[in-house]
C-alpha cells in the first residue's frame, strides 16, 4: 500500500503494518534521503519502505527578482522576499487555505526556527504528546503568515489557496514569488509546450532554496512523498516485499521523477542524465530533500493537523501574540478528549 509519511506511524502504532523484514533493511534506507527513512520508522523500527520523496521551492520570477535588488545567487529570508514582493507589488503565493497544505507550510517555518510543532513524536499515549507551537519558533512562525495575510501579498483569494491555485497566480501577469513543489515547473513547461502558457514566463522561471526564517540558520524546506508499506494481516507478506523491492527500483523511480515530477528517495537516482536535462531544478530539489523535515511523525497527526488548520486559519488573523498559543491549547483539549475538532 501507499503511504503518505503522515500516516506511516499511526498505521503502525495501530499494528496495521508488517514490519520490514531484516534483509531488506539495508537496501530500502541506503542512500535514501534522511527524511525519506525518518519517515518510514517508527520507534526504531522500519515500518515502510521510501519510495518518492517531495519537497517545496521557492520559486520566483527573475525578472521580478532584479527589479527588487533580491540576489537570488545567497539564501533568502522570509523578511527579504517579503519586502521584495511588497516593492515590486507582485504576488508572493503560499498555500494558505484550511486544509493539509496549510500545516505543510506551518510545520516548515516551525523547523526553519529550530523548534518543532510535536517535541516528542514517539510517546504512545496522548495525555503525554508536549507540543511546541507556543515557543520563540512557533512566534516567529505567526509573524511570516500574519504578514503575508494582512499586507495581502499573496492575493484576495489566499485563505483558499492551494498548491495549483498558487502556481497559476505565479504564472500570470502579478506574479512574483511562491513556494510550492515540483510539480510546478513541469506543469508550467508543458503548457509553454501545448500554447497555453507564454514560453517568455517559463523562461524568466528560477528556483531556490526554501526561504529562511533567520538569516543565519539554514532553512527546513517542506518534506512529503510516498512509502510503500504492506499490511500486517496479509496472507502474502514475502511476495509483497519483493513487489515493494521492485516498484522502488532506481530505473523505476527515475521514471516516476521524469513522468509526474515526483523526486526519488534514492539520491543516486538525481544523477541520471535525463532528469538533468529534462528538470533542471533537479540539483536544487536534491540539495533541498538534505534539508527537509518531515511533519510530525506522530500516531496523534490527525488530531495535531486538525488543531493547526483550525487556529491558523485564515491567515490574515493569525498574530504571533495569541496563535501560537492558542493552537496548542487547542490541540490539547482535543488529545484529552474535551474537545472536537
């Protein structure tokens, strides 16, 4: 079965998940990103097998990037593309509506901070889950999407926003800057390809690392992607390993990278050539997959997701006085069970 990270380690705290025999250990976690493996365990335990793996960018328009005085060639901050967008009135697009791309966004500013949304993802009873929104990270956090709800910088519609509404803002006549996956850039080519999409907006397309949140800590881009687990009440445990051992293949996923724009987990799998001609982000989505950390790996993510996208939202109210905060107390009730969600 497919797995989005999030899941993996409710699956298994819930024993749904078989797990991964010793001698296919090595050959599912070496030379796969550090996210990737993170991902796939739980207390331990290797519980799923990396397949894909996904991070975001920040995407941006040259054009835009120079009229603003933004050198893109060093790592930028948050602050900076913001009074960037602000100087050249061009869009800057997050994923801003109520929904799982929102807490992909959050848990990324987080991390960027150095804290974490969860402290202690392993503990088993959620009475014990110690949560770190309320901090100087999750403040910090508040002050980036407060900033970009309130001065309206990515839009009237940003409360709704969502990973292909952000990208077509991007594209059009006020677009500047955005953080987004992959999937963008091969979107975006395709369209110049069949005419929908001016070739010049796809040639004045570049990339970056993720923006930070300080200038002198690197930033944690968003991870996401694909496990592959098997069921721990199958009747043929043995025959679906070998299937897993064969959909994650390096051929398999360069594939995959080169059909849909999802990045292997398997780092050796960016140095094919044709993904270095066909995606010529490729090199920044590895670097940028070294850096990512994933969401809460926790068996209580429902109920922490669930939390954020109800507190965070819309972003135009969020304020790092009462968000954070708020958020946690929130979660709290839920995980005590005094609360719904």
């Amino acid at each position: 079965m497919s797995l989005d990270p999030v899941f993996v380690a409710e699956m298994a705290q819930a024993d749904y998940l078989a797990p991964v025999p010793a001698r296919y250990e090595q050959e599912f976690t070496e030379g796969v990103n550090e996210a990737s493996v993170d991902s796939s365990t739980r207390q331990d335990q290797l519980v799923a097998a990396p397949f894909w793996a996904n991070t975001q960018l920040l995407w941006y328009r040259k054009s835009v990037a120079k009229e603003a005085g933004l050198d893109m060639s060093n790592p930028v901050t948050w602050d900076q593309v913001i009074a960037a967008a602000q100087k050249s009135d061009r869009l800057l697009g997050a994923q801003g509506i109520r929904a799982e791309s929102l807490t992909v966004w959050v848990n990324a500013l987080v991390e960027s901070g150095g804290g974490h949304i969860v402290e202690n993802p392993d503990v088993e009873r959620p009475e014990d889950v110690k949560l770190g929104l309320d901090s100087e990270a999750g403040k910090k956090a508040a002050e980036v999407v407060g900033t970009i709800g309130k001065e309206g910088l990515a839009g009237p519609t940003f409360s709704n926003l969502d990973e292909n509404n952000t990208m077509l803002g991007f594209q059009g006549d006020d677009g500047g800057f955005m953080v987004n996956w992959p999937f963008v850039y091969a979107a975006m080519k395709k369209g110049a390809e069949e005419g929908t999409l001016d070739k010049s907006v796809l040639d004045d397309v570049g990339w970056a690392l993720y923006p930070r949140v300080d200038a002198d800590r690197a930033s944690a881009p968003p991870f996401g992607g694909i496990e592959l687990g098997v069921g721990a009440f199958g009747e043929h445990q043995a025959e679906s390993f070998e299937a897993v051992k064969c959909i994650r293949s390096k051929d398999n996923q360069i594939e995959y990278f080169l059909t849909d724009g999802n990045a292997p987990s398997l780092l050796a799998a960016f140095d094919d050539s044709r993904i270095r001609e066909e995606l010529p982000a490729a090199a920044t989505i590895k670097q940028s997959l070294a850096m990512a950390k994933a969401r809460p790996t926790t068996p209580y993510y429902n109920e922490v997701t669930g939390g954020v996208q109800k507190t965070w939202h819309p972003p135009q109210d969020v304020s790092p006085d009462s968000t954070p905060a708020d958020a946690a107390n929130y979660i709290y009730e839920v995980l005590r069970g005094e609360r719904l969600l």
